[in-house]
C-alpha cells in the first residue's frame, strides 16, 4: 500500500473526500476526532496546532465577509486605474491573506481577525497564524483556518468582530456579502 492509499483509507474513515491529498477538510476533520491539544506535522510542513484546551470565551459582535469574487473584482480595478494596495483595500479585497495564503472561494472556511485578539491568545500575529477559529451565524457553525489579519480593533469602522472568506460564509448558508450578527472562539 502506497502513502497515497494509506491517505486515502484514512480519508474514508474520516468521511471526507478519499483524494489521497492531505488538505483542509482532511485537516479539520481529523483535528475534530482529537480530545486533547496536539500538533499534527503535515507533509507540507504546515503545522496545525489544535488547542481544545483553550479558553471557552465567545467573542459577540458582527462579522463582515472579504475576498468574495465582488471583493477581488474591486480590488483589481483599483489597480488597474493605478492605485496603490492601501487605496485599494478601502474598496475590495486582494484575495491573499497577511500570509500569503488565498482566502477566496474555493480555498476552504477561513477567517481574519484583529491583531489585538491574536496577540492576546498566541502572544503575536505570527504566532496565530492558521490556528482554528470556530464561528457561529445564522444559526449555524464552521471551523475557520486564521488566513488574514483585520485592522488592529480601534481602526475598524464598519464594526465586525471577525471577516469570513466565501467558503466559510457559504458554510454558514449564506451568500457573500454579508454583514450578520456572529460570535466566534478559538479552538
């Protein structure tokens, strides 16, 4: 049996798409199966530390949506007219989170959050990068991926607490924008 087979069978088990690829909904659906704070090392050397441990709290408030396929359009056509990223995230969305990560549709639930609250959980920005975040809205829940970075939260105008991309917002049964009520917690 081949690493890519053995992947596979685990993928089965898991319930998830049996691809032999070990990607996020391979990632969130094992990490779900474990009851204490680990670290899984992942053949892209990417690690995803899991903190079940930690705090409970449930951070209320709104939470705005970013890198929708509108979002990336607006942003593009900034920058096509020749403005500068700063001008142009006042009116859309690169798509690429502080990490270099893509954030749009297609790319699985991920969430930005304000430097303030990372720091305070992880102790830095970089510190929190890609740790789990679970969100709750419309009813429903969605583990995230921290992809992004907000403003720090005294820069913030419209008033979210939290920006989903497109899938975490489709998870949620809603279509990108949105601007809803939300709470969300780490993981």
């Amino acid at each position: 049996m081949t690493d890519r087979d053995k992947i596979k069978a685990i993928q089965a088990i898991l319930g998830v798409e049996a691809d032999g690829i070990i990607g996020f909904h391979t990632r969130t659906a094992f990490l779900g199966l474990q009851s204490h704070s680990a670290t899984l090392t992942l053949p892209d050397d990417q690690n995803v530390h899991s903190d079940h441990t930690g705090s409970p709290e449930w951070h209320l408030g709104k939470a705005s949506s970013f890198a929708d396929p509108a979002d990336v359009a607006a942003f593009d056509r900034c920058k096509g007219r020749g403005g500068t990223d700063q001008e142009c995230f006042k009116v859309g969305d690169n798509g690429i989170g502080c990490w270099g990560d893509l954030c749009t549709q297609g790319r699985g639930p991920s969430c930005a959050l304000p430097p303030d609250d990372m720091i305070d959980r992880w102790g830095s920005v970089n510190a929190a990068k890609h740790k789990l975040v679970e969100v709750a809205a419309n009813g429903v829940k969605v583990t995230c991926v921290l992809r992004d970075r907000m403003p720090y939260k005294k820069n913030i105008t419209n008033g979210a607490v939290i920006d989903l991309s497109p899938d975490a917002v489709t998870s949620l049964g809603m279509t990108p924008p949105v601007m809803v009520s939300a709470s969300w917690r780490w993981l």
